[in-house]
C-alpha cells in the first residue's frame, strides 16, 4: 500500500492545522527526498506523525511503524515521561476527515522535540517515497482525537 493524499487541499489542511502557537518553533528540514517538519528540540509534549491512513488498514500501517522501530533498535518504546528523550510511545489517532482523505495517524510521542525529530528523520530518509513526509508538532492539534496507545 502507498500511503498517499491525493488531495492538495487536505495537505494544505493538515499543514495549518498543525500549527500550535508562538512556543512551539518549527522548521523544515530536506532529508533525501523528503521534507521533514521539526519542533523545538525542547518541546515536552511531541509528536510525530509517521503515516497517514486509514483505520482498515492499521495492522499493515503499524507492521511497517514497528519494524522500523525493530530494525533501527534506537529508542526505547513505552509510557511517555515529559521532558525525558526516551521512552516514546506509539500511538493511533483519529483524523478529522476530509472526503476521501485519511481516518488514522500513526505517530509517536515523545517526551522531548528532539527525540521526534530524529524519529521523524530517519522515518523519512527509510520511506522516501512516502507522502506526507513525516511531521512533528508540539502540543495538541484540532486534527487528532481519540488517541489509543499501541
């Protein structure tokens, strides 16, 4: 499966909507082909965004996540301490849906920005072809709901 939006418009949605308030510094970074989104490394509540998709096709959206995870053997994986690089958590949100766009994300929080940008980095520079690239925020955002710890 491809995971990719069609839809210029929901890209352009998901882009605003992440957009968190004054505190929470972002920038782009070109890693291969793809851009990633970083925060603050100092940010206590990240999360980044690995996959969008959709809720039937979770397992095979969290089989890629977690053999990445496996096969890198860098982070710790478990409850989230804030303020603290490691453990992250892998975790399934709700979408706010567009027509025909995406109903999950698949992502990882992080207890610290710069954990997730590394995360969201190397995620990126394995699945090149991937699109959207990966994307870390800090805080919460209006898109997500109804997170479920994995």
């Amino acid at each position: 499966m491809k995971f990719s939006v069609k839809s210029r418009k929901f890209q352009l949605g998901v882009a605003a909507a992440f957009v968190v308030g004054a505190a929470a510094m972002v920038t782009t970074v070109k890693v291969a082909d793809a851009a990633v989104t970083e925060v603050n490394p100092a940010c206590s509540n990240a999360t980044a965004v690995l996959l969008v998709g959709t809720k039937e096709n979770a397992a095979e959206s969290w089989t890629r996540v977690k053999t990445f995870f496996e096969n890198k053997r860098v982070w710790v994986l478990g409850p989230v301490v804030q303020g603290s690089g490691s453990p992250s958590q892998l975790t399934q949100w709700d979408v706010a849906q567009y027509s025909g766009g995406p109903d999950a994300a698949f992502t990882v929080r992080c207890g610290a920005g710069g954990t997730c940008n590394e995360i969201a980095k190397l995620f990126g520079s394995e699945y090149k072809d991937m699109k959207p690239s990966p994307y870390v925020f800090c805080g919460d955002s209006v898109m997500f709901s109804n997170p479920v710890a994995q």
